[in-house]
C-alpha cells in the first residue's frame, strides 16, 4: 500500500502524529519520504527521509549519529556452533551500558587522528570528546542495540550488531543543536528544526562533525563483530554494513541533494544492507532494486521493524536504578509473554527488557512487503541467541 502527501511516498500505515509529522518535515525540504517501519520520534519521525538543497539538520540526523548495523558472517555452520557459551561469553566481556568493562576493548583507533575533530574548533572540547570517544569505543549501549547471533538458509552463521554513536553522537548533536539556535555548546535548548548551509562555517563544521561520529560508530560496530567472532572462533568471510541516522550527499534526478534518513537505510540499486527485525523474529540481508518506486523513495528503505509500543507502555513504569530499580506500575508485557514467544522461536536471550519484547515491534516480514517493489531479499536470517542490555543497566544514551 503506497499513500502520497504531497506527491511525497509513504510506505506502509502510520499514525496521525507520525504522519503530522512528516508532513511538517515536508515545509522545509525539497522532496520526502516515508517508510513503512516508521514511527514518531524527535521533529523527524523514525524511517523519515528528507532532501534538502544544501542545508542539513541537525536535529533532523538526530542524536545517535551514524547509528546502524553490521551483519557478517562466519566459516561456521550451525552444527559446529556452541551457542550457549557464545552468547555467555558475549554477555560476559563485550561492555553494555556507558562504559568499557572489558579489558581488550580498543583504546585507540585511526578515528581518533582524523582531521574532522577540528571541526569542534575549541582544543578542550576536542581533548573531552576524544577522552569520552576513547571510553565507549566498542561499546554497544542499552535500549534497542544488540548483539545477534543467526542463521541463515544455508545453516551459515551470521553475527549482526545494531548500534550508533554513543556518547560522542549525542554530545554533538547537542552541541550543534544548542550553536544554530545561537546559544552556547552546552546549553540546554528545544529540539527544534534549524536547517544549516553546508557553506556555512557552522554547516560546515556540523557535517564534517557528523561523518566523525559516522566513522566512530562504524569503528565500534566493526571491533565488535571481530571480537565476537574470535569469541566464536570462527574467519568473518562476509561483512554487509549500513548507517541511518546520517546525512548524505547524493543526486536525484540530476539535482543535487543532501538526503537525511532518519531510522531508513541507504537501498540504491545494487547496494546490500542489514535490516533487523525483534529478538523474536528473523532479520534480513537485502538488496536495493531500480524502479519508479525506489526512485520516489530517494533509494530508501526500513532500517527495522518498527516500534508499535512506548518503552513505559510495554514495560511500566519504574523507579530507581540498578539493584534499587523497582516497578511501580504494570506495563502491557509481562516476562511471561516474552519468555513464550521466544520458546516458541527457539531462540536464546541473554539481558534484554520488556520493552524490547516481540511485542512491541511490527514483524519484519508485514514492514518489508511494503517495499517490495524497491528491495529483494538475498538472506533470511533465522535469530538463535540475541545479547542485550539487562532492564537494570543505566545509559543515558539508549535509543
């Protein structure tokens, strides 16, 4: 089902809100769309695309800048994995949460000598950043990110990762955010919609600030997936990378564009991404395809499911952290719904909340047949173990 605001593509069924709010994107940009796992997020709803002449926003990109996944897959079969220890390791010595824990997480990588840090311009804040980048590198955080262990039609195993940023992409959205609305870097300013000239030294700085935080997360998302892979002891022999949460330069119908995807995933013709579905369902690798539908959509599409549920609706309400964390209000998903759904698929969960349960997701499977006029599937990915962030672990910066 392909709907038009505007002569603008939205894939798939929305609510009101999503839908106004894209609408609102849809006054400041040149060209738009929707895709079918999208939902309402911060000014640009989540699977929202927009093209701007020459302009980027800030808020637009949002805050996990660069977030995205990396699948890869190992010379392993399923009869040769030992999934329980995989996923025990996993959970023991990859760091979630705000901070490294495990000792042979990276403390350097050539990110850290790029040239783009001096678009912060101050040298304090540069040496801060680089001091928060360096203790959260290969880090995977809390909220949706994970760590997935699959298979796929053949009985390959594959490991896919979902994570962005972290500190370092929020306090540069922040900052950017706080300086176009001309107040100071660590001002505490509305998330509103200012769109910057990349000839602007402002604009200019922001983008080239933002394809750090790209290449960070990159960098982490990469570390991760070799560590797990030593963990498994088995050759990666196949890697399939993609980042939303970005801003690209691209051309559309011979005009020049910077194209914003916003929980969306890059699909031009040819290029293969990672798309997850929830700890209960599979995941796909996909393929962009040429068609008058793909061209409407900028080249775009799902960057997952797409939440259905609040985190304070599908788990309730809660007061304290950690030990101290206690449910003061009952929420629509109780464990043992999610404990059957996940029985019921065979797969094995280490962490993980109630509101990150199947249940709070469309299923892939419903979100990608709304595209399938501008995608095809080269992989299904059947879920085995999925690795997350326990209910009680404290990060600021979850998704």
């Amino acid at each position: 089902m392909l709907q038009y605001i505007h002569g603008n593509p939205v894939f798939g069924l929305h609510d009101e809100q999503t839908l106004s709010q894209f609408t609102h994107v849809l006054k400041n940009a040149e060209r738009g769309a929707l895709m079918a796992d999208g939902h309402l997020g911060y000014v640009m709803p989540i699977g929202g695309v927009a093209a701007y002449n020459n302009h980027v926003s800030p808020v637009g990109v949002g805050f996990d800048i660069g977030c995205g996944n990396l699948a890869v897959r190992l010379d392993m079969k399923t009869s040769d994995l030992k999934l329980s220890k995989l996923l025990n390791d996993i959970e023991r010595y990859i760091s979630f949460g705000i901070g490294q824990t495990n000792t042979e997480a990276p403390k350097d990588h050539p990110v850290f000598d790029s040239n783009d840090w001096k678009a912060y311009e101050k040298t304090s804040l540069i040496q801060d950043l680089k001091k928060l980048g360096r203790e959260q590198l290969g880090t995977v955080g809390a909220g949706n990110h994970y760590i997935d262990i699959f298979s796929d039609e053949s009985m390959n195993i594959w490991i896919g990762v979902h994570f962005g940023s972290r500190g370092l992409g929020h306090k540069t959205a922040s900052g950017f955010i706080n300086l176009s609305q001309q107040k100071p870097w660590d001002a505490r300013v509305s998330e509103i919609e200012v769109l910057l000239d990349l000839n602007s030294d402002l604009g200019e700085r922001y983008y080239r600030a933002m394809r750090l935080c790209g290449a960070y997360a990159k960098a982490g998302r990469e570390w991760v997936c070799s560590y797990v892979a030593r963990l498994a002891d088995a050759p990666i022999v196949e890697e399939v990378h993609n980042h939303h949460n970005y801003a690209w330069k691209e051309v559309h119908d011979d005009k020049k564009f910077i194209v914003i995807r916003k929980g969306a995933t890059p699909a031009f013709p040819g290029q293969v991404s990672f798309v997850g579905g929830s700890m209960g369902d599979p995941s796909v690798i996909l393929e962009g395809i040429d068609s008058q539908e793909s061209r409407k959509a900028l080249y775009s599409t799902v960057h997952g499911a797409g939440r259905v549920m609040s985190r304070t609706k599908a788990a309730g309400k809660f007061r304290g952290r950690g030990k101290n964390r206690k449910q003061i209000r009952q929420g629509a998903v109780t464990p043992i719904m999610m404990n059957e759904w996940l029985k019921k698929k065979k797969v094995e969960l280490r962490g993980g909340g109630l509101d990150e349960s199947p249940h709070v997701y469309r299923r892939l499977t419903e979100v990608l047949n709304y595209h399938q006029n501008t995608i095809k599937i080269k992989h299904w990915l059947q879920p085995l173990g999925v690795v997350m962030a326990g209910p009680d672990v404290f990060d600021p910066f979850r998704d």
